[in-house]
C-alpha cells in the first residue's frame, strides 16, 4: 500500500532499476539492475498504480513528492519521487463522459420539478380536504 500526502493506494512494483552500495572506500555506487536488494538500501524501482495519482517530482514540490510503502501496518520504505509518466486521458472518454454527467443533471433536474409539483398537488389537496 503507497501512501502518498491524502492518497492510499495499492501498488506494484514493476522493476528495480538500481541500488545504490558503498565500496570498500566508504563511496556509494549505483548497481545497475539487481536481482534483489537488501534491508536498509537505497534503491530506485518503477512503481504503478491501480488509477492515476497526483503526484509532483520532490525536487519541485516536497511534500507532493514524498511517500511511504506499508504493508500490514508496518512501514517498509520512505520514498522520493523522482520521475513519473504523466497519465494520458482519451478526448473521446472525455467528452462521453462530460455527456452522460450531463445527461444525469439534466434528469435528475427534471426529477426534482416533478417531485415538486407532486408536492403542491399534495398540499394543495390537503389543504381542500381541510376547507370541507
């Protein structure tokens, strides 16, 4: 589960892309494609999620960039965002679904003037049946 600033959703991790490992001289190198990495490193994987998130690269906005990965409660990495591939929305989807919210307003209008003139009727035949 990714936790990022409001946003809690289920996530795969795709690949890792690099680790990050000291030499013998106490420098960090990155190990291109590892097979595994180990507790306490520092790795850059590609990470998916079921819809798209809003997100922000840390270097320009830190807290939009910033996450966290729980499973079963218990933190298992802090993350940085530091790419990402922008969602691509159809213009077809788009204008389909800016019709039908279009469509349901529309109705949903038409049910509120009919379920107001049923209420006039109503109290305007309580209102007769009271006069007799």
């Amino acid at each position: 589960m990714m936790h990022l600033h409001t946003v809690s959703d289920e996530i795969v991790i795709q690949s890792i892309s690099g680790i990050y490992e000291l030499d013998g001289t106490g420098k960090e190198y990155l190990k291109k494609n590892p097979k595994y990495c180990k507790n306490g490193a520092k790795v850059i994987v590609k990470i998916s999620t079921r819809v798209p998130v809003c997100l922000e690269k840390y270097e320009f906005i830190e807290h939009m960039g910033r996450f966290t990965l729980r499973d079963e409660g218990k933190t298992i990495a802090l993350g940085k965002v530091l790419r990402y591939k922008p969602a691509i929305i159809k213009k077809e989807e788009e204008v389909d679904d800016r019709d039908k919210l279009a469509e349901r307003i529309k109705d949903s209008d038409q049910m509120d003037a009919e379920d107001r003139n049923n209420e006039e009727e109503k109290i305007v035949t309580s209102t007769l049946n009271l006069d007799d």
